[in-house]
C-alpha cells in the first residue's frame, strides 16, 4: 500500500512538472511570436523605406539625365558656333 501511494506520488509529481513545463513553453511561444510579429512590422517598415528610396533614385537620375542631355546639347550648339565663326568644319 506504502508503496503504491508513493507511486501515485511520483506520477502525481511528474504531472505537475509537466503541466508547468508545458506552461512555460507556452509562455515562451506567446513571447516569440509577439516578437515575429514586431520584427516582421519592422522588415515592412524597412522594406518601404527601400522602396521610397529606390524612387527618389529614380527620379533623381531621370533629372540628372535630362539636366546632362541639356548641358551636352549646349555645348554642342556652342562648339558649332565657334567652328562657324572660324570657318571650320561643315
């Protein structure tokens, strides 16, 4: 009989290790998963943040171009008039 209460004891034991084994882990996933999820809102955040600045890079290079096309087209147009004046080239 003594030994028989002393086993019902044990498992009685192991049952409550479990359950707080099993509590704990809970907790853990509960806090790993809130975590995800303020990391995932951050790697949005950044991946936003990215997409902004590859258009301004964008823009940015379109002005750049048109600003270059201007700058060449006037030189150009310059370089013409002083072989004009000088009576070079055709």
């Amino acid at each position: 009989m003594k030994q028989h209460l002393l086993g019902i004891l044990n498992i009685a034991a192991l049952v409550i290790v479990l359950v707080v084994c099993c509590v704990n882990m809970n907790a853990r996933i509960v806090t790993l998963e809130e975590r995800t999820k303020e990391l995932q809102l951050k790697v949005e955040e950044h991946e936003r943040s990215i997409e902004k600045s590859n258009e301004r890079d964008k823009m940015q290079d379109t002005i750049i171009n048109k600003l270059n096309a201007e700058y060449n087209s006037k030189v150009a147009q310059e370089l013409q008039e002083v072989a004009v004046r000088n009576g070079v080239g055709g």
